[in-house]
C-alpha cells in the first residue's frame, strides 16, 4: 500500500510540476486550447489519481463472500492480485490522460508497467519520456518510446496485460499479438457515435451541446458525437442554431480563435479533408494544410454510403442525417457497428429512454455531450467493434487486478469432508447436496 501511495502521490507531483510543460508541448503537437487540455489531460488525471488515492485501502481489501453450510468455518474472500506487468499503448488525441489514467490504475493494482505513448505527438511524447522517469520508481514504471515498427517487436513480449486505446484495426493487431501468449487485453476502441435529436427539444441548447462535443479538440475525441439523427425538419433549425453556436464560441473566423484546435498530423489532415467531399457544406468548409486548420463544419444531404457516413471522423466535421422519426433513428444506429456512445436529446424524457433501451452502446449520454466521460463513477469502455472492457475509478483498478477466488480451509473436522470421498452412496450424494445447495428463491423446500 505505501509503496503505490508513493508511486501514486509522485504521479500527482509530475502533473503539477509539469503542468505548464505538458500545455506547452501539446498545444504544439496539436494547438489545443489550454483550456481544453487543462480540462481533458491534467484534471481528468487529478480527478482518477484522487479517486485512487481515496479509496485504494478499501479497494486493495480481501473481499469477504458468502460461505455454504459445510464451510461455516472456513474463510472464503476474493484476493485482489495484480496481473504482473502490463503493457499500455496509448493514442494521441488525449496523450496524457489516455497515457497516465489506465497508469493509475495499473499501480493502484500493484502492477509493473511499461508505457508506450503514441509517436505522432513528438512533443508530449519527449516530454513524457525525458521528465516521467524521474518521478517513478524505474523497478516499476519504464517508458518506451516506439513507432510501428518498434511496436510491433513489443508485442511479441509476453505481459501479463495488455491495455490498448486508439483505432480498431491497430485493436485487432494488439489482440492477435495478446492471444499468442493468451495475454488479457483492454480495447479502447473508437467509432461512429450517433446523436438523435428529437422533434421536441430547446433547439439552442441542443446546438451548443453538440458543437461543444464535436469540436472539443477539433474534433479528435472518441467519445465525441460524430453524426447527427434529426427529421428535415429539425435540420433546418439546427443548422441556424449550430452556425450561431459556432460563432458564438469561435467568432466568425475559427482560424484566429485562441479556443479552437488544429489537426495532429499531415496525413490525418488530408484524410479529414478528403471527407468534406461527402454530401453539402453548410457551415465552415474552410481548410488550410499549411497550419493544418479545418474549420468547425456541418454537413448535409448525405447518405449512408458517403465516405464520411462510413468511417470514425476524428475531425472538426458534424455530419447530419435525415430521419422520418426515433424509430428510423433507432434502425440506423442498430443497423451499424455498436459505438462507444450514444446520444438522444429531447425534452421528453421518454424519447431519451427509449434511444437508451433500444440500442447497445459502450456509454450512453441523454441530452448533452461528453460530460459522462468527467465522472470516476462511471465506466467507460466501448463494446463491439468500439471496444472491450471499462476503466475510470475503481473500474480502473479492477481491470488490473485478477480477482482470485480463494478459499481456505481449516485442517481439522475430516468427518464432515468423508462425506464426499468414495465409496460413494445416494445417501452420501443427498447430504453433501443439502449442505452445499444453491436454493432457488421462493421454491418450496417441504418438497
Ligand atoms: P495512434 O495512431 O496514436 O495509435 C495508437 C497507438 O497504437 C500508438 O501508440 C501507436 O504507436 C500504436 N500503433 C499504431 N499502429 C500500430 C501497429 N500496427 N502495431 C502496433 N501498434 C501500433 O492513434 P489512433 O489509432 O489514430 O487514435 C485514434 C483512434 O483511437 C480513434 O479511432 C479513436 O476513436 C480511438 N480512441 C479511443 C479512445 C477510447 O477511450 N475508446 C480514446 C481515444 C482514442
């Protein structure tokens, strides 16, 4: 316990000390507002290594469980092990949190770690890898810095865990790798998250709800809303409500806006450019490669099958798809990939309920955006093609820990054990069954 408290309280250390640094070196990689990296890598950070430090005396606890008649004297818990070493791949659009959050975790748990930070943003990625070590005992936390290639020699290692945040298909390398040693994996995948709004809602709110969202870091947050679910005529006072939002939080040119992010890399730049070409611009539009700006845009008149309708966005592109009503929305959602979020707005609470019963997703948000992601009580995590397992809080420590069954028993009573030992008889058969039994509720035990 002292030692992880340790580990734990110098994690809390390098995030102060370094507070300024880390702002510095991702506003870099990726101009993202201070504000939001502020709020996405440092507090969400604080937030889990609190909740860790918290309760990690009651967490790290043997857990008592029921017995059965025949071991009422016996001691019967769960031991909460580590898995051993772990690894953790992390992606760049959150590089800190994505990085540090599962850490906490993973120590919390008593695990040794091996970090593995993503490549593309060089600046964090250096930071990281030149202050981190200093903070953590290096017997236990160790930082390596690697691309493709170097990765891909990683994961031939056999680990006790691997934790893996970033895109599907890298998902599935990470798992191909794992099952050769039968290593247990935690995907973290991304996807397309669909938000219905519905006929009845405070339009406005709901506009800025969602700009909010999905141009929260230009766009590049997994969790964010990717495409919108409307009627035709809910669309034509969205778009005026989102232009207005737009404006309202960016000014009329997003460019200058000290508030608003650019695109990670080259490649990710065009591949996001390439995806204006679906359907009809009607708000923003506007790029520019040299600084790797792509205006908060909205597009319509899409269908299904444009290139922007089929891959994750990761980008500053709100997309808008026109429904006759929910239940059409509903068939939409359910008749592609489950996603790591789903979103319902309408001032009816029922609508909200029903988007919620009737799809599957790995998070659910009624009537705003990206604000289940905030809490340490939720657990977050994707299924399906967006992700396997669920981290924050104490779901953090429980996917780094191996709950062990254990049962220990006293030496002495061998009468009662002869019970079960050959030779065997009905009678036998019918006590060890009585005294062990897990009655059904409410059956009639005269019987
Ligand atoms: P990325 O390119 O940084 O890749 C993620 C990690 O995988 C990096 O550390 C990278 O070095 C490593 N990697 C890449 N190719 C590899 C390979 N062939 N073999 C081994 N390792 C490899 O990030 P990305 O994948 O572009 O990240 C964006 C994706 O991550 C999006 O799909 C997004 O939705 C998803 N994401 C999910 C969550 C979540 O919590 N569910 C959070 C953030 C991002």
């Amino acid at each position: 316990m002292e030692y992880r408290v340790a580990q734990l309280e110098a994690l809390g250390r390098f995030l102060d000390e370094k507070k300024e640094d880390i702002l510095e070196a991702i506003a870099l990689d990726m101009g993202k507002p201070p504000f939001e990296a502020e709020l996405s890598e440092i507090f969400l950070c604080k937030n889990e290594l609190h909740e860790a430090l918290n309760n990690l005396s009651h967490w790290v606890k043997d857990q008592h469980v029921d017995r059965n008649l025949v071991m009422q004297l016996d001691s019967t818990f769960i031991r909460k092990d580590p898995y051993g070493v772990v690894l953790i791949i992390a992606p760049w659009n959150c590089p800190i949190s994505l990085l540090l959050g599962p850490l906490i975790g993973a120590v919390a748990a008593g695990n040794c770690v091996i970090l593995k930070p993503s490549e593309v943003t060089k600046n964090t990625e250096r930071l990281m890898a030149e202050a981190l070590p200093s903070y953590l005992d290096k017997d236990c936390v160790a930082l390596v810095t690697a691309g493709v290639q170097e990765t891909t020699r990683l994961l031939e290692n056999k680990f006790d865990y691997i934790f893996y945040t970033g895109n599907p298909s890298v998902g599935r390398i990470v798992m191909a790798a794992a099952a050769k040693h039968l290593t247990p994996v935690m995907l973290e995948l991304g996807g397309k998250n669909p938000c219905y709004v519905c006929d009845t809602c405070d339009v406005q709110n709901v506009a800025r709800r969602v700009a909010w969202g999905r141009f929260f870091n230009a766009g590049q947050t997994c969790a964010g809303p990717d495409y919108v679910l409307c009627s035709a005529e809910m669309q034509e006072k969205l778009v005026p409500a989102l232009r207005k939002a737009i404006t309202d939080f960016y000014g009329f040119n997003p460019r200058v806006s000290p508030d608003f992010a650019r695109i990670v890399g080259d490649t990710h730049f065009q591949r996001v450019q390439a995806l204006l070409r679906s359907g009809r611009v009607v708000i923003g539009g506007q790029t520019d490669e040299k600084e790797r700006y792509i205006a908060p845009t909205v597009l319509v008149d899409l269908q299904p099958s444009d290139p922007v309708m089929q891959e994750e966005i990761f980008g500053p592109i709100l997309s808008i798809i026109t429904v006759a009503n929910m239940d059409e929305a509903i068939d939409f959602i359910n008749s592609r990939e489950r996603p790591l979020v789903v979103y319902a707005f309408s001032s009816d609470d029922k609508v909200v309920n029903q988007v919620l019963e009737r799809t599957s997703s790995g998070g659910f948000c009624g009537n705003d955006t990206l604000m289940h992601v905030m809490l340490t009580s939720l657990p977050f995590g994707g299924i399906g093609n967006s992700g396997l397992g669920m981290y924050h809080g104490k779901f953090t420590f429980d996917t780094f820990t191996h709950h062990r069954g254990c049962l220990h028993r006293n030496m002495g009573r061998e009468a009662l054990n002869t019970l079960r030992y050959p030779p065997y008889s009905q009678q036998k058969l019918g006590i060890v069954r009585a005294a062990s039994e897990v009655k059904r509720k409410g059956a009639c035990t005269l019987l």
